[in-house]
C-alpha cells in the first residue's frame, strides 16, 4: 500500500495540470515520441509511465497515467484519498460521484476523472465532458450508418 501511494505521489506533476488541451507537438515535447497510435489513442512512455491519449484536432481531450512495471495491489481508501488531494490540486470543484473497490470516478462542470485500482496496476484517466459527449455522437452516427 505505501509503495501505490508513493507512486501517486510521484504522479503529482502530471496530474497537477493533467495536460488536457495540450497539443501533439506538446506531447511530444514533455513524453518524448509517440510509441504506439492506434487510431485512437497515441501512447507514450515516459520516465517508467504509460502515458495514453486521445487526441480531437490535435488537442488532447483524453489522458490516462499508469506506472510501468507496478506490482501493487487494489487501492485502498488511503491511497483514494491521496488520489483526491491530487485531484484537488488539479482544479477546484472535484466532486466524487461514485465509488467502489475497484473504481472511484470524479468530475467537475467540465471534466471527469477516474481512478481503475486492478491486480496489479492502478491507472489514472482524465478527459473532457465535452470530448466524451462528442465521442458518443460520433459512435452512434457511426453505428446508424451500418459502418
């Protein structure tokens, strides 16, 4: 458990701002170059993170931090809790909406967070209401039209 909080605690930095609104060339500045692109998300990995994104006119509007190589189990509430001291620091107006063993989601007039605590990993995913409502509209015309 003190090692997944000593992991958060080094997450601090990219959480602070979350890099929602940077752009490609601006990911590709602070996370070296992309690893991995998908089509979907564009994966880098920098200083032992996966750092994951997902990328609207070249803007980033999706981000997810998980640290390579972990070993740690399931969160417990502690280190929920220094996920939301985090959060905090991330902008005012963090609210928890749910919470279970596995899964604490949080969010703000514009944004969601969610905190995934699985066997082995514990991943942090950031992203814009707006990206995800848009994502959404272009799924069902995708799925209307038979594509």
């Amino acid at each position: 458990m003190k090692y997944l909080i000593l992991i958060l605690a080094l997450l601090t930095p990219q959480i602070a701002s979350a890099r929602i609104g940077e752009t490609k060339e601006a990911c590709e500045k602070r996370y070296g170059e992309r690893v991995i692109k998908d089509g979907i998300f564009t994966t880098y990995f920098a200083k032992g993170y996966r750092v994951t994104v997902k990328f609207y006119d070249s803007v980033c509007w999706w981000i997810s931090y998980e640290k390579l190589g972990s070993t740690s189990k399931k969160a417990y509430p502690i280190e929920v809790k220094v996920v939301e001291k985090l959060m905090s620091i991330a902008g005012k107006g963090w609210e928890e909406t749910s919470s279970i063993p596995v899964f604490t989601e949080w969010e703000t007039d514009t944004m969601e967070a969610a905190l995934i605590s699985l066997e082995t990993t514990c991943k942090l995913v950031i992203f814009t209401k707006a990206g995800r409502a848009r994502e959404k509209a272009e799924n069902a015309l995708i799925e209307a039209e038979g594509l």
